[in-house]
C-alpha cells in the first residue's frame, strides 16, 4: 500500500508521510527498505507539520498536478476524544508501552477543549479513548466522574457520551456511578481470558469467576447494558483445560461482543520467547471456535431487544420511502459493532430518533421509527 502511494504521489510532485506506532518502533529498518518514503513521523507530527508548512511557504511542486474532486466531507455524527496516551500496566504480550511510553493523561482542559470543538462541528456523540480511560484522574481537579460530568454539561450538550477500554481493575462503583448518570449503558473492558493461571501468565489480574462478579456489578449499575471484550488464544503455556475454562466463561458471561485474536509475539515483550509455545494452527482453530460460540451466545442478547423501544442516532438519512436509515442504538459502538437499520420515516444525518425493534441479525438490528427526534 505505501509503495502505491509512493507511486501515485510522486507522479505528482506530492509527498509520502508514514505515521504511526510501526515507525516509530522500526523507523531505522523500515526507512532503508523504504526508500520511495519520504518522511517517517512515528507518533511526532512535527516533522510532518514542518514539511508542509515549507512547502506551503514556497510553493514548492513538481510538475503539473491533475484537478481532483475534493468531496465535501459531511458533519460528524461521532468524534473521539482522546483522555489519555501510554500504559505502564506490562501485560506480557503487549508492545504498547514500548511504542508509547508510560501511562500519560491529558488534561482536563485539554479534553474539555476537543470535546467542544467536536460538538460545534456537529457531533452528536462523545467516544472517549485511551489506553485505560477508567484510570483517567488530574490532580487538583478530580477523576473521571467529574470529567463526565462537566462533558455532559457543555453546549450544545452530546446526545451521548461513551468511554472505550476500561481495564477490569478499574470498574469500581464510583465509575458505574458516573456512567449511569452521564453515559450509555455499554462498557467495553478487556478481560483477555479466563484461567487464572493463563491471566498470571499475561501479567494480569482476575479469573472466570472474578470476571463474573465484575459483570454482574456493571449490569446492576447498568441494567440493560452491552458488554464488549476482547480475548487472546494460543497465549505460550495455554492447555486445552485453560481453553475450555475460556470457553465455560464465555458460556455464562452474556457478553453482547468480543473480538478474538491470535497470540502474536512481540519483540520486547515479557512474552517474547516464552516455553510452551502453542502451534499457530491450534491457537487458530481455538479462536475460531471461540468466535464462533461467541457470536451464539451473543445472538440471544440482540434478539432479546426485539419489541423495545430504543434512540437511534442516525450516521445515513433517508429521504425517499422504502430506502433505510443507517445508524445505531446506544449499545452498539462505531466503527466496532453492528449497526441499526431504521424504517418508517424520512430521516437526517444526525437525528436522534425514537424506534422499536423489530428483528436482530447477527450482531445488526432492525428497528422501526416511532418518532423524530432533535
């Protein structure tokens, strides 16, 4: 992909930029077998900004450039809003601290500032991200429920709020309280697996049965709520006994998603090099046996809401009849989960609008419109 890039923009006097966590951890071996490349920015725009400010100042081209179509781009719908960056946490298989560094909050002010700027582009709904954002705390200023507080009081005001990546940890009844008062009722929260001795292994916390206790907390704070995870098979040391008290778990944690990924070993990491590596085709066919019980048993959660009433925040409106809506109810995240797919009324990009649900499939529902909304 970047050597097509290179290609295409070369042809036009453009530049090619990579960005991201790869060059920032492989700068030196990626840029000499890269050549075609011509900046490397790792996670630092600076070198990025720079060069485009130089060319801007000089007009800087070479060649002609063809017209192209700039679409106009539409109004947001959803906007994330970054609360922290890092981790020191040391999870055996993760890179992360090792691309980003220690755990680092952004100020509330800072936080407060993108959020407005996000509303007064139009959007609707508030994701907050980090790499923990239940850790989120500033001294002097107070934590996460004050922080929610204050973006829910903001105008104009986000329809709704929503944090990503809570570590279980980190769910205590303070923050339950809080996202009942001021966000939907979904809590996205790593669990990764569960055998204990797997979880030591990891570097991490818990097991199936603490797991469960956790959830059974978060649906008495958030009746109701959607619960997504995310869970690693063919961990180095993993049995079949430890695969299937992952799979026991899962039977009886009513989750409404989770992602499966296979262990990839990464440099660095207190992982790296482990005994008792699992063969890549075990630890496959595990993660697809767990998908697969995954998506049953959280089949009988989305076909539960059939008959509800439910908001949908509307991403594509429908101006002609029999043509859908495209959007999403609250317990669906985006760019993550399924989506709702609305009937019954002419809506806009933006609208948040009072539907029944009619029918689940897969992890998509189908939903009717009552009413509209604001």
């Amino acid at each position: 992909a970047i050597l097509d890039a290179a290609e295409a923009a070369h042809e036009r006097g453009a530049l090619v930029a990579a960005v991201g966590c790869l060059v920032e951890r492989y700068r030196d071996e990626l840029a000499a077998e890269i050549p075609e490349v011509d900046l490397w920015c790792g996670l630092d725009s600076t070198p990025l900004l720079a060069a485009l400010e130089r060319r801007g100042e000089t007009g800087e081209e070479a060649g002609p450039r063809p017209a192209v179509p700039v679409p106009r781009r539409p109004r947001p719908v959803s906007a994330y809003v970054k609360v922290s960056d890092g981790c020191d946490r040391r999870c055996a298989f993760c890179a992360i601290p090792l691309i980003k560094g220690d755990y680092e909050t952004v100020p509330a002010a800072e936080v407060l500032r993108a959020a407005r700027a996000q509303l007064a582009a139009g959007a609707r709904e508030l994701v907050l991200v980090g790499q923990d954002t239940s850790r989120w705390a500033q001294p002097g200023w107070g934590g996460m429920s004050r922080l929610l507080a204050e973006l829910g009081a903001l105008e104009p005001a986000p329809l709704w709020l929503r944090l990503l990546y809570l570590q279980p940890d980190g769910i205590d009844d303070e923050l339950l309280q809080a996202l009942a008062a001021h966000a939907v009722p979904y809590v996205d929260v790593p669990l990764q697996h569960a055998s204990g001795a797997v979880l030591r292994r990891m570097r991490r916390g818990g097991d199936g049965s603490a797991h469960l206790a956790l959830l059974e907390r978060v649906r008495a704070a958030l009746p109701g709520a959607a619960v997504r995870s995310t869970f690693i098979t063919g961990f180095p040391g993993e049995t079949d006994t430890e695969f299937e008290e992952l799979e026991d778990f899962v039977r009886e944690a009513g989750l409404a998603v989770a992602g499966v990924f296979v262990y990839d070993e990464q440099e660095g990491t207190a992982a790296a090099g482990l005994p008792g590596a699992v063969p890549h085709e075990i630890a496959l066919e595990r993660a697809a046996r767990l998908g697969e019980l995954i998506d049953r048993k959280a089949a009988s959660f989305w076909r539960a809401l059939a008959g509800h009433e439910a908001a949908v925040l509307v991403e594509r409106g429908a101006g002609r009849p029999g043509i859908p809506a495209i959007g999403r109810i609250a317990l669906q995240a985006p760019d993550v989960d399924g989506r709702t797919i609305l009937t019954g009324a002419r809506v806009r990009r933006g609208q948040l609008v009072r539907a029944v649900v009619r029918d689940a499939l897969g992890y998509d529902v189908e939903a009717v419109a009552v009413t509209g909304g604001p």
